[in-house]
C-alpha cells in the first residue's frame, strides 16, 4: 500500500518544481486560439456568470444561439461554485441527478433518462465525453474535475452528432488545453470537514514557437464522514472497523499542441488516474418492518415497502445514516490510462478533424451489501477494460449552409469477474444441491463491443430570421458475450450454474448481438433579432441492446433489445439588450419504445424492456439586477410513466433462526424460506431520479475590500419527492429536500492570489445518493456527505 503522507509530499513537490520551471520561449497569447474549443466569452467585470461559448454542435457557438437544451459552465464558474469533482454539478443543472455510491461507479440522469444498474459491462443512455472522446464504461465516469475549460450538459437525445447511447443526454467536460503562449499557471490548496484535503496544480505555456504545452494534476484524501460503529461489541456483532465515504486519488493530465503549418494543429493527451485503496462500499440499512421469520415486510411484488428510515438492522433501534455497521470491510481500486491525438487540418473552407482515443481500465471492488455486521450479502467485482475510438470529421460551409459529415468506430472489450455471497445465491445451491451451507457464486464474462456510424448534419438559412437544422447518423452494433457462472459451496462439488452457450441453445443467437438503427434531428430555428431564438425539434434517439448476466435469468431475459426515443421540444432564449436578463425554457415530450429499465428482480440486477412516456418543462434564467449582483435561478418539471416492470415473482434467503415461522409470502422449506409474490410487474411506475419539480439558485454579490475585491455567495438546490428507483416501492420513496451552500472569497487586485472559506450542505440536510430494494432482505441506502466546511488557497502565475 502506498503510504498517504509520502503521496501527498510528493504530489506537492512535483507541483512545486513545476510552477518554478520557465519555458524556452513566451510571447502573446492574443493571436492564439484552439479550433473548436473555444474559451469562455468575456463577462462584465462584476458579472462571473456571464455568457460562454459551447460546442455543442461539434462547433463554436454562443449558447444563446444553440436550438438545444442546454446548461454550460466556464472553468472559472466551477471554481466558484466550489466543484472540484465530476459529479458535483449536478445541482446546478435543472432535470439532472446523479446516482452515485462511492467513487465505483457513477450514473448520471437527465429528465429522469437513467440506468441505475451498477454492473460494470454496460452502457449508460446519459453518454460522458471527455475532450470530445467517449467515455463508453460507467466505471470511468466519476473522477476529479480539475484545471477545466468548461462543461456541458445537453438534456435530450443527441445521437446524431454523439452517437448511439446518447439517448438522455450527453455530458461533456473539457479540459484546459495547451493553448497559451504565455506561462500561465497555479497551485491549490483545500482543507475541509473529515479531513478532506487536496492539492492542486497547472503549468503551461509556449515551450518555442508553434509548440505549447501544459501539465496539471490532482491528489485528493479524507473525507470519510461514514463512522464505523458495533452493534452489540460485547456478543460479537462487531462492524469492521472502516470509516468510509472519503477518496484516496491521484489525477496526472498532460497535452501539448503542435502547430505543423498554419492550417494543420496536432494535438496530444496523456491522462492517468488512480483511486487506491479507497475505503467504501458500505450501506445504510433502512425502511425495514420485521416479521416473524426476521424478513422484512414486502408489498405484493415483493418489494420492501416498510417506512422507518435508518435502523440498526440486528436491534431495529433507529441509527444514524452516517454509522457503518457491516461487518466486511470494502475497497476500491482503479487505475485509468488514456491517450488521445486530435488533429485539425484546414483545406481551404473545409476543416477536417480526426480524434483518436485509446482508453485502459482496471478496476477491484468489493462491497458489504447488506449493512449489517453479519455476513449477508457479500459481492465483489473486478473488470478490464479497453476502449479504442476514432473520429473522422468534415466541416464546412458556404454561403447560408453549414455543414459536417462523418465516420465513427468504437471498439470496447470488457472482461471481468463478479462475485455473491450469500442470500442471493442461496436459492441456487438449494436448487442444485438440496442444501445450502456458505454458497458463492463467480460470474466470468467476456464482452467484445464494436459500432462504426456514419453521420451528417446541415443547418440551412432559410430566410434572414429562420433556419433549418437536419442531421441523421446510422449506427451499426456487432458484439458478442462469453459467459459462465459456477456454484461453490462447502461440502459440495463445484457446479455450472449457466452459460452463454446454454442459454444460445434455448434461444439461438442469445450470446450474439448485430444491430443497424438511425438516429434523427430536425429543429426549425426563429431567430427575429440577436436577443431571441425560438426552435421546435425532434429527435430520434437510439441505444443498444445488452445481457442480464445473472444464472437465474431465462434465455429469453439473457439478452434484452435496444430502445428508442423519440423526442419532441419547443424552446426559447430571449435576453434584454444589455444581457443583463437571459432566460431558456424548454418544454419536451417523449414517446420511449423498448425503455430498458432496471430492478432487482429476485436478489438479482436485471434489465427489462418496457414502453413509457413523460413530459416536463426546464427553465433557466440569469439575472444582474444592480451592479455587483448577479442571480442565476433554474426549475424544472416533469411527469412520467413506465409502462410495466418485471417484479421479483420469487425469492429465497436463509432461515435466519432455528425454526423461524412462516410469514407473509415466505414458507420455510428446511433451512431456507422460498418466498411467491403474486404480483409479476409493477404498473404506471414513475422515472427513477425525476421528481415533479426542481429549483437550483445562486446569488452572489461581490464588493470592494481593502485592496482587492471579496465576494459572498449563497447557492443549491430543492428537489421534490422522487423515487430513487424504477419499481417504485415505498421504501425507495426520498422525500423533499434542499441543499444549500455557502462560500466567503477574496481575491488581490492582482488576481494572483484567492482565498475561499466555504460551507457545503450548510443546514445538514440527510438525503440519499442511492438506494437499492432487496425485497425480504430490506432496503440499503448511501447517504450523501452532511454539513462540511473547509478553506481553499489559490496562487496564480
């Protein structure tokens, strides 16, 4: 293991020399810029959010002018919102959550589009970019969010210009490149609540002419404000003694640009990340009412659907959301590589681009599922994965069209291992062995992902105030699953529970996907006068189709189809003259065919296709209502319905005593109890992670003092009653809650030196990250961090 204090003098020493390091040659960055990744537009000096410029349509635009639903923030807005990591934005984006537990896996959901599934080989319908390459595994999406140009956040199907499994959104983050020829830089550093403590820093500039370069990084520690806690120390029911919630990360980000001629730009990334060691994966367990047999109560599919909250789960006495008491200690471990090449190359008035990406992951978790100090459930997962990608890209115009054309290939591969112990694989082992005694189950699974696409879109000017956008892209899905499950257990021989080629047998071609579909955009754009735009669109959007890798499921429920959305939106960005008022609505309605969506069927992740509908509204306004004050207010709306959701239909889990009595659906059976719901689905349910309304705020007021100016700022958020997950129990019910937060700066009148002390979720609000039902075994959740509070330091170059 590597030891936390050398890591951290050692991240301070290589930043340290770094911003002590001169370059060869610096001149004027005036004449420089990076095509198609333009820097913020200049706001007024008291206005820090002021208009950006995005390149949401794969171009340079301001984002008044963009016909798409769509927040943006500048680096230099994210610093001041305090968001240091890739999943804080959130609250500041209407329609979008996170579903999030510990820095394993990361699920972000715009309109209430989402998967909660945390199986590491498949794909979100949120797609995540990274400096315009596709992140195409969940597991690489949470991370630090440092040295950043701007992130953007585009709610509705965008597969035409981003691909297939952009069906709710695309969220992309862009980092600061080598575009500067002056030696610019800085080091950070932030002590918080919990002992959260990071360090961070950049460095670049023009090494000689033509050739810039910049390098930045990253160490994050602490922060774990889940405290280990004992039942009943004394009979042995003892947690494991790990405190969790915190990070143990190092982020390296290294780029430079290369000016070949004066058309032709080359430029390279090297990006590594590592979490180590990083204690997590443990649960709050809640909402449980016991019966007899010592099962929690179920609604008739099977769902745990008891109020209560947080209780301890072997006393029942209530317990605090931020006490661990499992019993397994878990951990992550995972190290990202990434190499990338973006070449653009100006042929007269044709530009073209190619982006080329090579992405490696490993990954090691391990989690205690139950949050008890008993051993429940256990489940632990490792993968390996390989992502290569490249873009070919031709832009260009004339007269009143603009116009891109395109190829795409992306070829991932996916091998890894899961690992359950105990209740959800003790049907299994009475199945195959008429016993139980301490069952495992290890899943091996090998996923070849490859899609090539074709694209194009055009905006034509049809008159002065109207245009017409058109874009279509076909996509074409080969892959293929290699898959075994096995059944070990004490006293009994290894056995195969399933494969792929079993389940081929039953259905031919179960293991064997190959897919062609299209996705659409149209949008027709009024646009009177500089200050307003109205656009009316649809979009068809696209996601592929996948496996349920569980032993239990049938060959007709191996493999589940691609779904498609069909989206339909009205918009308008209006602003005063002076663009001191700006405000964008939306209004969409979208028909969903084969929605694919996520429960726990059984004790076991599972994904169903399913039709549904929803509708809703967003609406986002800035305001500078006097010098020096400036408001940002969002809100959105939405109404939802799934269809049908497969339900459990049955479970079995241990006799947790001797002789324990039969009790609601459950009948003991020697040993074990094998619980029958009536109920096979679940109708008319909700999105998961879309509460009927939102509001994000912020206003921030700066002033003079003393030498330099000080500013003080009041942000966050309120969400109505959501469901946290698709089935819709009672149980997953998270009730109205605001966060709100808080931060006191100053700033020299130099602008080199910035000093913050900040307060995150200032009135402690408990609210949960995340939530999974597991029927008779109860419901577990993980609790966002409370109250915390910290000081940050800025020195610039």
């Amino acid at each position: 293991m590597i030891n936390s204090s050398a890591m951290w003098l050692r991240s301070a020493s290589l930043i340290a020399i770094l911003l002590c390091s001169q370059p060869v040659l610096a001149q004027d960055s005036s004449e420089l810029t990076d095509p198609g990744l333009s820097p913020a537009a200049p706001a007024g000096s008291d206005n820090p959010f002021g208009e950006i410029i995005v390149t949401a349509q794969k171009r340079a635009q301001s984002l008044r002018d963009v016909p798409v639903s769509i927040s943006a923030y500048s680096g230099d807005q994210l610093k001041k919102l305090g968001i240091t990591n890739t999943t804080e934005i959130t609250q500041q984006i209407p329609a979008m959550h996170i579903n999030a537990w510990s820095p394993n896996v990361t699920i972000f959901n715009l309109r209430g589009i989402s998967q909660n599934n945390f199986t590491d080989y498949l794909e979100a319908p949120v797609a995540v970019y990274t400096d315009n390459a596709y992140m195409g595994s969940i597991n690489g999406i949470s991370g630090q969010l440092f040295d950043i140009e701007r992130v953007e956040v585009l709610r509705g199907p965008q597969g035409t210009l981003f691909g297939r499994n952009a069906t709710g959104g695309v969220v992309h983050y862009l980092s600061h490149g080598a575009t500067d020829r002056d030696l610019n830089g800085y080091v950070e550093g932030s002590y918080g609540r919990f002992e959260q403590r990071s360090l961070e820093g950049a460095i670049g500039g023009q090494i000689v002419e033509g050739w810039r370069a910049r390098l930045s990084m990253r160490r994050a520690l602490g922060g774990n404000y889940i405290k280990a806690k004992d039942t009943d120390a004394a009979n042995g029911l003892v947690s494991s003694g790990q405190d969790v919630g915190g990070q143990n990360a190092f982020s390296l980000r290294a780029t430079t640009q290369i000016d070949v001629t004066p058309d032709l730009m080359v430029e390279l990334w090297y990006k590594y990340s590592r979490d180590h060691e990083v204690p997590t994966g443990a649960y709050s367990f809640e909402n449980c009412v016991f019966e007899a047999n010592g099962y929690c109560r179920v609604n008739s599919a099977g769902l745990t659907n008891g109020p209560g909250g947080v209780i301890n789960g072997i006393t029942g006495a209530k317990a605090s959301p931020y006490d661990n008491f499992s019993g397994t200690a878990g951990h992550l471990n995972r190290r990202v590589h990434i190499g990338q090449a973006n070449v653009t190359w100006k042929l007269g008035d044709v530009e073209l681009t190619s982006i080329t990406n090579y992405t490696t992951l490993k990954k090691d978790y391990l989690e205690d599922g139950d949050g008890l100090p008993i051993e429940v459930i256990v489940f632990g997962t490792t993968a390996k994965y390989d992502q290569i990608s490249q873009e070919l890209r031709l832009s260009g115009g004339s007269g009143p069209l603009k116009w891109q054309v395109g190829g795409y290939y992306l070829d991932m591969r996916t091998k890894g291992t899961m690992t359950t112990i105990g209740a959800p694989v003790i049907g299994n082992a009475i199945d195959l062995n008429g016993a139980a005694n301490a069952p495992q189950v290890l899943e091996r699974y090998s996923l070849i992902s490859k899609n090539w696409s074709v694209f194009g879109q055009g905006e034509y000017q049809l008159t002065p105030e109207l245009s017409l956008i058109a874009g279509l892209r076909y996509s074409k899905d080969s892959k293929s699953m290699d898959y075994i499950s096995t059944l070990s257990d004490i006293g009994f021989p290894d056995q195969t529970l399933a494969t792929d080629e079993t389940f081929s047998s039953q259905r031919p071609g179960a293991n064997r996907i190959s897919h062609g579909d299209y996705a659409a955009r149209v949008s027709l754009n009024y646009k009177p006068n500089r200050d307003t735009l109205i656009f009316a669109s649809y979009n068809r959007g696209i996601k592929g189709g996948n496996w349920t890798l569980a032993p239990t499921v049938t060959a007709d429920l191996f493999q589940h189809k691609p779904e498609t959305l069909h989206s339909f939106e009205l918009g308008a960005k209006l602003s005063t003259p002076d663009q001191k008022l700006r405000v964008n609505a939306t209004l969409f309605h979208y028909i969903y065919e084969d929605y694919q969506a996520f429960a726990m069927i059984g004790g076991t992740p599972q994904v169903s296709n399913s039709d549904a509908l929803a509708t809703g509204a967003e609406v986002e306004i800035t305001w500078q209502p006097v010098d020096h004050l400036n408001m940002m207010l969002g809100g959105s709306w939405e109404t939802s319905k799934v269809k049908t959701v497969r339900a459990a239909g049955e479970q079995i889990g241990p006799e947790l005593f001797p002789g324990a009595p039969d009790a609601q659906y459950c009948t003991n059976i020697g040993g074990a109890f094998r619980c029958v719901f009536p109920d096979a689905t679940v109708k008319d349910a909700q999105f998961p992670n879309a509460p009927r309304f939102s509001l994000n705020y912020l206003v921030r007021y700066d002033f003079d003092v003393g030498a330099g100016t000080g500013a003080v700022q009041v942000d966050g958020a309120w969400y109505d009653k959501q469901f946290l997950e698709v089935t819709n129990a009672a149980s997953s019910i998270q009730r109205a809650y605001n966060v709100t937060n808080m931060s006191l700066s100053w700033t020299d009148p130099s602008n080199r030196f910035d000093v913050s002390l900040w307060g995150k979720n200032v009135f402690g609000e408990q609210y949960r990250a995340y939530t999974l039902n597991l029927g008779i075994l109860g419901t577990t959740s993980y609790y966002a961090p409370p109250a915390s509070y910290g000081a940050t330091v800025r020195v610039s170059l």
